[in-house]
C-alpha cells in the first residue's frame, strides 16, 4: 500500500504457473484487481510473476 497524502494505491503481485499465456495470467490479475475493488476504495495495481 503506498499512501501518497490525498492518493492510496494497492499495489499487489500475483504469483502463476509459468506455464500460463499472457492472456490467462492477465485476466487472473484482472479478477483480482476487481475483486479487491469492490471491497476497497483504492486504487489498485496488479502484477503477476510467473514461477
């Protein structure tokens, strides 16, 4: 989380097989940066990192 006096901004990253396209390990950042919005009245950046 990174609180930038009138900005907050969630920063995450998500870990996915390495196996998986772009497109696929996207659309699972995707859902998570939705997911976490709904709850949150952030922004929100998302991440992944192959492993």
């Amino acid at each position: 989380m990174h609180d930038y006096v009138t900005n907050t901004i969630i920063s995450l990253h998500v870990e996915v097989k390495d196996n998986l396209s772009v497109e696929e390990a996207h659309n699972i950042a995707s859902s998570v940066e939705e997911a976490v919005q709904k709850r949150e009245a952030y922004n929100i950046t998302v991440h992944f990192d192959p492993i």
